[in-house]
C-alpha cells in the first residue's frame, strides 16, 4: 500500500543517494557512462 511504499522510499532513497546518485546522474545528463543509452 501508500505507507509501505512510503517507508521503502525513505530507507531506499537515502541509500541509493550515498551508493551513488550523483554519478547516476551524472550518467543520465547527456554523458552515459554505465548506463549504454
């Protein structure tokens, strides 16, 4: 539902930003790197 949806975003969300959300989009800003598009 809504809030378990909610709760996956707020504990995966910071995660994925200090695995690596920049260079993620980094990737996706007209330079793909890891990405193959």
């Amino acid at each position: 539902g809504v809030l378990a949806r909610a709760a996956l975003a707020a504990v995966v969300d910071p995660v994925l930003r200090a695995a690596g959300a920049a260079p993620l989009a980094d990737a996706t800003d007209g330079q793909p790197r890891e990405v193959g598009a």
